[in-house]
C-alpha cells in the first residue's frame, strides 16, 4: 500500500521537526517536506505534490486561513490544521472548518501533550487521506434566524446527532434546517476542549433552536440542543419525567473522548421509541454500536449515505451492523428527522 505524503506547512522549525519525527514512526505515513510560510508551501505543493498538508494559522508573510482559502480554490488538498488553543485560535479553528479544513487539532502543549499528539495526528492525517473534498451545502436560508419562544414544557422526545471528520460542516447544513420546537438535542462532534464551546456558539448563530456547550445539570427541553465538550463524555440519564444531561470522565471509546458510542447507548436505555439518532460523516467506527443500541431500543435512525460524507467510516460501519433504518444523504436528514418526530405522536 503506498505510504500517504505529507507536506508539514509551520513557521516553527522546533513544530516542524516535532511533527516530521512524531509522524516518521508510523509506516503508512512519510513527510516528504516541511514548509516555513505560506509562499514555500504553495512551491512545495505543485513540486511535490503530496497527498495531505499539515497547517499552521499563525506564520508570517500570509496568515494560514488565506492560504488555506487559496489552496481550496486552486488546488484543492485534505488539510488537517494544527492550531494553538486559545479563543483567538478557536475562533480561527471554526473558520477553518468552513474553509474546507479536514479535521483542526491543538498544538502540543495545549490539548495534548507531545506523546499524546503523535496517534492523534496519525489518526488524523489518516482520515484526511480518505477523506472526500465535497462542495459545502449552501445555507437554509438567507433570511435573519429568529429564536422561538423557549418551551418549559418536560420533552418527551431526544435527538440524539453524533460526527467525527467532516462533521462541523454536516452538523451545521441539519441544525439550520431544522424548526426551533424541534425536541431536545445532544450532539456529539469529535472536537478538543475549548474548540467545542465556539462549535456551540456558531451552531446558535445559525439555528432556530437555542444552542450551548454542555456543562452538566442541563434539562433537554423543545428547542435546546446541547454539544458535548471536548474531554468530557456526555450522558442522557432520566430523572422522573425529565431527561437530564451530566459529564463523566473516564477512558476514551474509539480513541475519543466524548464519544458517540457512550452518549447513544445512554439514549437508548432512557428514552428508547422516544429518539431519533443520527450519525455522520467521521473516520472509524464511534456511534454504529450506540446506534444499533438506539434502534433496538425501538429508536429510529439514520446514517449519512458514502456520496454525501467526507470520509464513510462511523456512518459505513453503522450501515454495515444493521444500526441504521434508513441511508441518507446530507440534504435529506433534517427533512427525516421532522418526519420522524411526526410519526411519533
């Protein structure tokens, strides 16, 4: 199998030596260059072709999201950026999701530790190397997004969303469509710490629902959606009528941490025929078993058809054991979640 090439593109030569040595351990990936700003890169890249860029945002001469734009628009490569955790960096990390970023991870030092990084990029750089540059679903709407009054009322209905690569993207064309008395929601988006509360927040920007990090003590009312912080599991759990959210740590599931597999099975065991779960594009198999669970807890579910998604891993596995009812593509979820809800009463 040809080994995957990899051009790092970082103004630091300690990161670029950092990463060539990191990802020169794993047999299936080879760094064939490593560039000091954006300008070597663009030579290196019809030079040497290679089949994935590793991207800083902060480096001289040209900031790492006009180039990203660039590479998009004229020669389009899977990019995994590597960004420093801070709110600057964060609010970066959204854009560069929606600049066609493949997957965003932190610096060492930040969210990993330098040990800690080398899997997680290699996982990372590997999902790139399968993953499918698609054309970004167009916005619902033009018009301004009005919030719906907030409904009080207990819900008896969860929808549950689970993604790993390519899933900001994924998660955002179905939360734009989707109305603001739709039931309580969690989502689960593989994502490190601090990245996952600026996720919540663009999420709120562009939905009818009301939108927030998870914290832990949440009640799940019509028109809530929660996203699950990064580093932190989230569990659904039933206290009488209500449904209540709360964070555990614990082991990582499928390399990840939260996971969808954990939220989902929590989902089925408390609410069962009362959900619908969803899962996305993402690399692996996190969330087919907890999908499996949901449906045969009466649950029912969906996955995003292979044409639609990024990279056709945690949906592919979740068609492959049965979990899913029906096989969509992205523009048709938002639809069948209503029409799902519907039929429940």
């Amino acid at each position: 199998m040809a080994r995957i090439r990899l051009l790092v593109v970082d103004d630091s030569a300690t990161v670029r030596r950092l990463l060539t040595a990191t990802l020169g351990r794993e047999t299936d990936i080879e760094v064939v260059g490593g560039a000091a700003d954006p300008y070597l890169a663009r030579e290196m890249l019809v030079k040497l072709n290679p089949d994935v860029l590793t991207l800083d945002l902060e480096m001289p001469r040209m900031d790492g999201l006009s180039f990203l734009a660039k590479v998009m628009q004229h020669r389009p490569k899977p990019v995994v950026v590597v960004s420093s955790l801070t709110p600057r960096g964060s609010d970066e990390a959204m854009r560069a999701y929606e600049l066609g970023a493949v997957e965003v991870l932190c610096k060492p030092g930040s969210a990993y530790s330098v040990e800690e990084l080398g899997p997680v990029l290699a996982r990372a750089v590997r999902a790139a190397a399968k993953a499918r540059l698609l054309p970004r679903l167009p916005p619902a709407s033009g018009q301004p997004i009005e919030k719906s009054p907030l409904l009080t009322r207990t819900t008896s209905k969860i929808l549950a969303i689970g993604a790993s690569t390519g899933g900001t993207e994924a998660i955002r064309a179905i939360m734009e469509r989707l109305p603001g008395d739709t039931p309580g929601t969690v989502i689960v988006q593989h994502m490190p710490p601090m990245f996952t509360s600026k996720f919540a927040l663009r999420l709120d920007s562009i939905s009818r629902m009301r939108v927030a990090e998870a914290t832990g003590g949440e009640e799940l009312l019509p028109g809530l959606a929660f996203v699950a912080p990064g580093g932190k599991h989230l569990i659904v759990a039933r206290s009488g009528a209500k449904y209540v959210l709360e964070l555990r740590d614990g082991p990582q599931v499928h390399f990840q941490k939260p996971a969808v597999d954990v939220t989902f099975r929590t989902v089925a065991a408390c609410a069962g025929a009362n959900a619908v779960g969803v899962l996305l594009t993402g690399m692996g198999r996190d969330g087919a078993a907890g999908l499996k669970a949901m449906r045969d807890a009466g649950a029912r579910t969906m996955a995003q058809d292979e044409a639609s998604s990024v990279v056709w891993g945690m949906p592919g596995a979740a068609v492959e054991i049965g979990a899913a009812e029906r096989v969509l593509p992205l523009d048709g979820c938002a639809g069948a979640i209503g029409e799902f809800f519907a039929r429940m009463g």
